[in-house]
C-alpha cells in the first residue's frame, strides 16, 4: 500500500510541474523580454507604441493599409525610383491590390501630377515632430512608413531598405489581418 502512494504522490508531483513550470517560464519571460534578442520575421522597425497618422487617412471611408513615403524633395530622381518601386510592389499584391493604398506625405505639396496612383497629403508640423523624436538617429525625409486601416502609424523603413522586404511585411500583415 505505500508502494502506491508513493506513486500518487510522484503523479501528483509530475501533474503539478506539466502547469507550473510553463506558467513559471513564461512569467519570466514576460518580465525580462527586454534581456532577451528574440527573432522577429519583420524586415521593418517597429514603432512602440503606434504613432496616431489620422491626417493620412483617406476621407473616402474605405479603410487600407497604407505605404506612406516622405521625399525629401518630390523631382529627385531617387525619389521618382522610389516611388515607382512602392508602385510596382502595391501591383505585385494582385488581389490584395485594392487593400492596400500609396500615399506622398511632404511638408510642403509637391507639384507633380498624379503619378503612380500616389495620393498627396501634407504632413502637419506636429506629426513631423513626433516622427523626428521618435528615431533622432533616421531622418524622416526619405522614409517609407506603414500605417493600418485604424490610422495608426507602426513601422519605417529607411529609403535603403529592399522593396522586396516591404513586401514581405505587408503580404504577412494582408495574411493575418481582417481588417482593411
């Protein structure tokens, strides 16, 4: 008979780690994450916590996401590549074409004609500020932002960065998301 006590006891003792040690790991986790370099699949920096981008929102009622570029100067050449290739990225989403918008943000309007289905915004000066502040060290002309159908502005992304990398992010976000 004390044979099988032992045993309840080393089963109850086994039941009781199964729930605690992953409750214990994970509290842990949760406490110190900041300790820790995890992988992340994002090819963009994430901006914590999400900037309000409500000025860029299109007034049409129709919520997308939405690839924000801010040119330095909208007649440079690199910015005509730049945004040609935001252009051919939004094409290559096939039928998520339409859940996804271009957008020019500047501080001053740009005089060019509607090219590549970009819609023109101008960027308010306290926008403009919260974007410098936030990463002193990146510039925020030349800049290509992401910002969901709530008007939440969440991720850059430098004017070096691969095209194919902004791809990747919003097909990932598009997959996941039911929104937009």
């Amino acid at each position: 008979m004390q044979n099988s006590g032992k045993t309840i006891h080393v089963k109850l003792w086994a039941l009781l780690a199964i729930f605690i040690v992953p409750f214990i790991i994970s509290l842990f986790l949760y406490v110190y994450h900041a300790n820790f370099n995890f992988k992340t699949t994002n090819h963009g920096e994430l901006l914590t916590p999400p900037l309000p981008a409500s000025e860029w929102v299109a007034n049409d009622g129709k919520k997308t996401w939405q690839i924000v570029f801010v040119p330095v100067d909208c007649t440079t050449a690199q910015s005509e590549n730049i945004m040609f290739s935001l252009h051919q990225l939004r094409l290559i989403l096939g039928k998520d074409l339409d859940r996804v918008s271009l957008t020019l943000a500047t501080k001053k309007m740009c005089l060019l004609p509607d090219v590549h289905d970009f819609r023109k915004v101008r960027m308010s000066d306290e926008l403009y500020v919260q974007l410098q502040t936030l990463k002193p060290e990146q510039p925020v002309e030349n800049s290509i932002y992401l910002v969901d159908p709530e008007g939440n502005l969440f991720m850059y992304y430098s004017s070096t960065t691969n095209p194919m990398n902004v791809l990747k992010d919003l097909k990932h976000l598009l997959e996941v998301s039911q929104i937009g």
